[in-house]
C-alpha cells in the first residue's frame, strides 16, 4: 500500500517548497511591523497641531505602545518576547 510520500508507478513525486538556496530571501515587513511607524508619527503630529504638549503626547504614544506589547504577550503566551529579549541582551553583552 503507498504512503503518503510515495508516488504511483510511472509518476514522479514533485516537490511542494522550492529548494533552498545558498542566499536567504529578503525579510519582508507585514502589516503588524509597518502600522506603528507610520501611525505613532502621524498621531503625534496631529495631537501636536490640536495644541497637545509634547511630553503629554510621549507619555500617551508610550503608554499605547506599552499596552500593545502587553497583548501580544499574553495572546502569544510570552514565549518569543522573552526568548527575544534575553536574545538581545546576550548581544549587548558582547
């Protein structure tokens, strides 16, 4: 009987990702890592137009992020943001 990884006589089985190369592909930037740079600016300039002082707007912007990060981690478990962190300060140290 074929499995699932076997093809039927007289067919070749083709492969489903291409192969890996010798050079990585670009990271491309999703839409989760391009929304913040461009709305916390214009969120701020706006809030600065309407007469808003500055450090009343980096207090707020800070605290939208704060809690944006605070989400992900507990919709994400934890699990990566920690692994990241003790990523980048392993870097630091060096």
């Amino acid at each position: 009987m074929p499995t699932r990884n076997t093809a039927a006589p007289g067919h070749e089985l083709t492969a489903v990702t291409p192969p890996a190369t010798t050079s990585s592909p670009t990271p491309r930037l999703t839409f989760a890592q391009v929304v913040p740079v461009v709305a916390f600016p214009a969120l701020g300039s706006g809030l600065a137009l309407s007469g808003m002082a500055v450090t009343e707007i980096c207090r707020l912007l800070a605290c939208c992020g704060a809690i944006g990060v605070a989400v992900l981690t507990a919709a994400s478990g934890g699990k990566r943001l920690v692994s990241g962190l003790a990523q980048m300060l392993l870097h630091l140290g060096k």
